[in-house]
C-alpha cells in the first residue's frame, strides 16, 4: 500500500442521508488531526448536516445514482461539474466512506480523472488502479468504527481518535421553543417507511409518556407533519416541521431521552450526548447502525421476517415489529436510560 500524504488537502466523501454522514464524523476528526485541510462530499441537501462535523472545512454535494435513494438519472453535466470542483480543490488525498453493500468504485474513477492522487476505500470488488487502499473491514463493526477504521488503516488520526460522535457548537437554546420544563422527544418519522412506526403507535406512545409524568415533545421534518400532529394530540407539544437542523441538535441535546426510530435523528441524538430508546426495525442490523456512545435501550423484534432485507416498505402487515412494542416497554426503557432529573434541572439553571 502507497501511503496517503496524511499532512495535505483531503477530500472525505459520504453521499447518503443524514445519519450516514453524522457517522462518517469520527473518520472527518480523524483526518482533522493531520490534514491541513478538510472538505467532505456529500449528497445534494446534505450540507448543512456536514457542517455540523467538527473538522471540516468545506463541502461539496453531488448526488450519486449509484447511491441515493430513488435515484436520478446519471447527469453528464453534473459529473463534469464535480470531477472539475475536485480538480480545483488541488486534494492530496481522499477517502471513500461506504456502507457494506456499496461500492467506492464509481466515485473514485471521477476523483481520478479529477487528478486526486491518493484514494482510499474500503472495497469487496477488485478496484484496479482506482484505489490506493483497497480497505478489509471487520465484519459485524458499528458504522462509525467500520469508518474511522478505514481513516486509520489510511494512517489519519492517532490513539486518542475515538468513534463517539460529536457536533460543533454552539446550538441554539432549547428553551425558547420547548420551555424550561424537563422533557423527552418522541421523533417517530423516517425517510424510509419501514423504519418509521404508525401514526396510531405514535399516539400510544406519547400518551402512556404523558401518563408517567412526562412532558413530551415530538419532533419530525416537513414531511412528518400529518404524523408528528396525529402523534402529539392533546398529550404534547407538537414541533414537526418547525425545526431547523441546529435547532432540532439543541431541541435533542436538552431532552432527558429521545424516542426515536432507526432515523438520522436518533445518530443525532448520540452525536449531541443524549440517552435514545431505539424503535428499531431490523430491516438493517442493529449492530452497525443503533445510536452509538450513549446509553441506548433496544426495543423492536429482532428477528421479524424482514431481518436483513433493507426493505424501504415493510413487507408484513401492520408493521409488527415496530407496533409490536408496547407503550409500557418505552416508558420503562425511557427511565433506564433518562439522564437524571435532577441534572437537567440543574443545566436548565446554569443555562438561565
């Protein structure tokens, strides 16, 4: 293996959803720890996401059909437009972050004709000259350690580089958009409708929370409205759609727990240092991709008939693994994991 100039430009690439590049952070703070410079690529709307990410000092989009969800036809210009954007970004080096079922391949042919010197990846498909680091990963790692691993393998970070997640601050004060009352977020909506629970299992939730003597706030994007509404009711403080991203970092960061389904907000949760009760379908395995480096509680059926599939739409009726979980179980899972009241109300003192 050529080994990568550590010390020069570096282009980091992660073109998925949002939890997928809140999980590439501790491979970006890796590279940070040497790099002179760090621009990460990620997938068209993903910006703001990537400026959540400590270490990095620019971002690119681009949308990969090879990649995205429902994806676009290939678009010559907008490959030209890239390959151009690399070319002009003078990058020593760059590492492909990919999830297991993906190829780095057809990224790093552009960020060859782009001129990019040094590319690594890690890649179960015999890459040619495409790579410099053809990377083996260990089965069965969470994602964010499959990720920083490779950024090591690559000779980026050191000892102390850690797979927890993190976002820069400042965020916003909760305060002003959820009151200073101790709370717990219920984020019920995913991108994938597989992942996310029902409307009717929302609302149980948040009333079986309310019943325990929980304050809740449900949070969700513009597309979650009808649901994050239909959840909320009478019984809780409805902020679907409302949120910007640093917002809903800050709404997050001050709750006790969150509630959440396999989503990226539930990663964004983790990344900003809060306890999550994981409504996880298994669809995907929950050991790579549950919240990580927080207290987590696990709930869902593991082994439902859609294990492993990556099914967008869940194939068994009534989504059972999800709506499955009695409202009992969350409440439970929510004080086995719940930050202390009394800390929070003491943080909601020194933040007054």
């Amino acid at each position: 293996m050529r080994p990568a100039p550590v010390d020069g430009r570096v282009l980091v690439a992660r073109l998925d959803s949002m939890g997928d590049v809140l999980l590439a952070g501790p491979a970006v703070r890796a590279v940070a720890e040497t790099a002179a410079h760090v621009t990460l690529l990620v997938a068209e709307g993903q910006r703001r996401v990537a400026e959540l990410l400590p270490g990095v000092d620019a971002v690119l989009e681009f949308t990969a059909p090879w990649v995205v969800l429902d994806p676009p036809p290939l678009d010559p210009v907008a490959v030209s437009v890239l390959v151009a954007r690399v070319a002009e970004g003078r990058f020593d080096a760059a590492l492909v972050l990919t999830s297991y079922h993906q190829s780095p391949l057809p990224l790093a042919l552009l960020l060859r004709m782009a001129g990019v010197g040094w590319v690594g990846a890690a890649s179960e498909d015999y890459p040619g000259s495409l790579l410099d680091l053809r990377h083996r990963p260990v089965e069965g790692l969470p994602e964010s350690e499959r990720a920083l691993q490779l950024a090591r393998t690559a000779g980026f970070g050191s000892a102390a580089s850690t797979a927890r997640l993190a976002v820069s601050g400042p965020l916003p004060d909760p305060v002003p958009l959820v009151g200073a009352e101790p709370y717990v977020v219920l984020h019920p909506g995913a991108a994938v409708p597989a992942r996310a629970t029902t409307a009717p299992h929302a609302r149980s939730l948040v009333a079986a929370l309310a019943g325990a003597g929980h304050r809740v706030v449900v949070t969700g994007g513009p597309g979650d409205r009808p649901l994050t509404a239909a959840a909320a009711g009478d019984d809780a403080l409805d902020l679907g759609g409302r949120l910007s991203l640093r917002e809903l970092a800050g709404v997050l960061a001050g709750a006790r727990a969150v509630v959440a389904v396999n989503t990226g907000p539930a990663h964004l949760a983790a990344a900003v240092g809060t306890p999550v009760v994981s409504l996880f379908a298994p669809v995907v395995a929950a050991s790579a991709w549950a919240p990580y480096g927080v207290p987590v509680a696990l709930l869902g059926d593991p082994d439902a008939p859609c294990r492993g599939t990556r099914a967008r739409t869940c194939p068994v009726p009534g989504h059972p693994c999800l709506t499955g979980i009695a409202p009992a179980d969350v409440v439970a899972a929510v004080e086995r994991v719940a930050a202390p009241l009394a800390a929070v109300e003491l943080e909601m003192e020194v933040g007054a």
